[in-house]
C-alpha cells in the first residue's frame, strides 16, 4: 500500500478496547492517539494489558500508530514553567509512545511568547528539546514529528522554509521528522489549490529539510482561505483546499509510503467518510 490512510481515535476506556474499535469502524488503515490529556500536563502511567494489547494488534494488523503530544507544549516560551512542563511532557509521550509501540511522536513547533527575538526561543528549543532527542536511543523508540503551525502570533514555524531554522537548531537529528498538516501549511500561506500548489509545496519541503524527513501527514482541509492563519480543519473536499490537491499529494515522490491522519469534524461518520474519500483518491489516482 502507497500510502496508509486513518483517523485521530479516542481512547478514553482502554487504548486498545475504545481507540482500534473506533479505528475498525473508520477502516483505518493508521492511528493516532493521545497518551495524556492533551490540555494538559498530567502524565499518566499506561495501562500494561491495554498497551501490550494496542502494540500486538496494530503489529499483527500491521497499523502504523503516532502519539500526540499534549497542545500547551511551548519550548518556546518565556515563562520557565512552561519549558520545564514541557520537557516532562514531551519524554513522557515518547516513553509512551516506545511502550505501545508507536512509531513518531507529533509535536508542534511552538512559539517565541513574550516578544522575544525567534532567534532567542529557538536556542531555547535546541537546549531542551536536542537533549530529548538524544535519549532516543533504542531501536524501537519513535521519530520525533514536528508539526507546523497556522501561522498565529509568534509563530517558530508555519512555512516550509521555517523547518530549515529549526533543523539546524536541532543539528537535523536523524531521530528528527515532519509531520505535515495540510490545513496548517494552507492557512501558513502555502496555497496548495492553486496550480501545482501541493507539489510545489511538498517540493519546497523537500528542498529544504532534504528528503526522508516527511513521516506523517494530517489531511485536513480548510474552513478558512489560503493564508488566513487560522487553525480550523474542514473535512475532505468540503473546504477551501478541495479534493484534487489530496490526489496530487498522492502522486508526489515525497510521500511514498507516508501515512495520512485525519482530524476533522462530523464524529464517527464524518471520520469514517474523509477516510474512505482519501482512499478513493489513493486508488483512482
Ligand atoms: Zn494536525
């Protein structure tokens, strides 16, 4: 299979009862979980038999599973707290992450918060954030996945060509990937419905963090116009990014063999029916 495609699934009830009995109902071929309440900086310890059976199921069903690290990560941020929770919450889902078997960790790229110079906030991101990565040292822990942002505020990284910056920040660690939001590099500016907008796109990445870095993809689309900075998921071909561009991602070397994530609205259904579209488009192509 090109690329596998599957949702966000909610876990609450049993990791492995709850979130791949949802999987199942969206047939999805990948998923994504939370470890931790994702507003919020709890890290709670798994449960054994849940884990053991959510990492032996998505093997024997051979199921690509991410963690989402929890939203109020900043290494970014002025306020020390924040920095020192967000260390303790990022090692937390990559040890969890290693613990269900999972093969990347998505976290997003932050923000310099109390008008500091982005400069300042990224070498602040290297002190804390390279060392996590260093700790990646058994053969099955997970990638860590940068995800980009809309564009908001102070944002560390929206465009394509922010992730160069803050590769270098982190040495392009080899333990270190991208994972691309569809609906957040849109509303960064990167107008992937305009001709050739998703292969250019996909090409300006490729160009500037090298290739083999894209490991996960979030297709979402957009409720809000290209460049609007606004975070708001649409469902496949229901918003402003539309259908086609989805097949174009299809057929970019760039994303041979990544997995596709959605993370839309309309429940069950909805999830079910953005799963089945993207498929379509993967098989027609
Ligand atoms: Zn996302």
């Amino acid at each position: 299979m090109r690329n596998p495609v599957g949702g966000h699934v909610p876990v609450a009830g049993g990791l492995a009862k709850v979130g791949l009995g949802y999987a199942r109902e969206l047939a999805a071929e990948t998923v994504q979980v939370f470890v931790a309440n994702p507003r919020g900086w709890a890290t709670p310890a798994g449960n054994p038999a849940q884990d053991e059976l959510f990492r032996s199921e998505c093997a024997a069903d051979a199921v690509p599973a991410y963690v989402h690290a929890p939203y109020l990560i900043n290494f970014g941020s002025h306020t020390e707290a924040t920095v020192e929770r967000s260390v303790l919450s990022l090692r937390h889902s990559l040890r969890r992450a290693r613990e269900i078997g999972a093969l990347g960790v998505v976290v997003h790229t932050g923000s310099a918060t109390g008008g500091r110079p982005r400069e300042v906030a990224l070498a602040q991101v290297r002190t804390h954030m390279l060392p996590l990565l260093d700790e990646l040292t058994h053969d099955d822990d997970p990638f860590l996945l940068l995800e980009s942002t809309a564009g908001q505020g102070s944002s560390l990284c929206s465009r394509t060509w922010d992730f160069g910056p803050y590769f270098e920040a982190m040495d392009s660690h080899p333990k270190l990937g991208i994972c691309l939001d569809t609906c957040h590099i849109y509303a960064a500016g990167h107008d992937l419905a305009g001709p050739s907008g998703m292969r250019q796109t996909l090409d300006l990445l490729v160009g500037t963090v090298g290739e083999g870095r894209l490991k996960l993809i979030h297709a979402n689309d957009s409720k809000d116009v290209v460049g609007a900075h606004k975070d708001r998921h649409e469902n496949i071909g229901a918003g402003h990014i539309g259908a086609e561009p989805f097949a174009e991602l299809f057929s970019h070397p760039a994303t041979e063999g990544v997995p596709l994530i959605i993370e839309t609205p309309g429940g069950k259904e909805g999830h079910a029916a953005d799963v089945a579209r993207l498929k379509e488009l993967r098989d027609t192509r």
